[in-house]
C-alpha cells in the first residue's frame, strides 16, 4: 500500500480536518493585516486629508466580516472559543466530551445548518443580479461578501463535525482526552 495512503489512513478523520480547517484559517488570518491597512489608510486619508473614502469604508466591513465568520471554524477545532459554564472546566474528559457532543448535536449544528441552507438562496440571488453597494462610490461585486456566509459556514460545519468525531473517540476511550 501506499506510504501516504497508509499514513492518511492511520490518521482520525477529526483530525485530518482539523488540520484542513488549521491551515485554511492560517491562510486566512493575513485578511488581519490587510485590514489593518485599510484601517489606517482610511484614517490617513479622513484625518489628514479630509478625504475619507466609502469603499475603503465598506471594504474594511468585508474584511473584517471574513475574518471573524472563518475564525469560528478555527476557534471550534481549536477550542478557543468562549465557554460560559460554571462547571464544565471540572468535569473529567468523558463528560466534557458528552456535554460537547449534546451542545452541537442539539444547538450548534441545527443553527450551522440552517444558516448554510438559507444563505446559499441569499448569496445566488447576490450573483444573479450581479449587486454591488447602494453608495453610488461603493465597493462592486456585493455578492463576493455575500458568498463568504455559506463557505464559512460550511467550514463550521466540518469543525463541527471534527469536534463531533473527536468527542466519540474520546467517549469510546474513556480516560483519553482524544488529544494525542
């Protein structure tokens, strides 16, 4: 057999996609710096020049909107995101895993899949009529910010579904955490 098909195969498909989501939310963090300087050529322009700009303005909105709708998926499979939960941080690993499991089977994934079901018409309709912003100076090709809620909320999904299979390992296991 294959030593890269070997390799793969021996490897959990949860974390198989957690290394996608990882790289592809790696690749994405640089939209940060561009935002940053969107930001300050913004604020160059108003303050020194008196010539703030629109679609500098509305571009710093869809960078800014990328950026936050991917990095759930990447907060997700890297267990960054906030917890409000008095008591979840003393449970043993196989009931953190339980409780996670029940919280997106019966909260998380309903919500990611209505989002991506209702957003894909949403985001079509952007691109059938080909729409750009209502400011007469505004950023063109509206639907391109539009297409970022179905896609990220497509990687969410797969988070979603690798914290899921992480979560059964770990409740198979017992004892392990499933964080080898």
């Amino acid at each position: 057999m294959n030593k890269a098909l070997t390799t793969s195969l021996s490897v959990p498909l949860y974390k198989q996609l957690e290394q996608t989501i990882g790289a592809i939310s790696r690749y994405l963090a640089w939209i940060n710096l561009a935002l940053i300087a969107v930001i300050v050529l913004q604020v160059i322009l108003r303050k020194v020049f008196s010539n703030g700009q629109i679609a500098l303005e509305e571009l710093q909105w869809h960078l800014y909107a990328t950026a936050v709708m991917f990095g759930t998926a990447y907060a997700q499979v890297s267990n960054l995101h906030v917890r409000v939960d008095l008591f979840y941080h003393k449970f043993s690993a196989r009931t953190k895993a339980i409780v996670d499991l029940f919280g997106i089977a019966c909260f998380a994934l309903p919500f990611v899949i209505i989002v991506i079901l209702h957003s894909y018409d949403f985001a079509y309709e952007s691109w059938r009529v080909n729409e750009r912003s209502a400011s007469p100076s505004g950023l063109d090709y509206r639907w391109l910010i539009k297409s970022v809620i179905p896609v990220s909320f497509s990687v969410l999904f797969f988070a979603l579904i690798a914290k899921v299979l992480r979560s059964i390992n770990t409740i198979k296991e017992g004892a392990n955490d499933g964080s080898e």
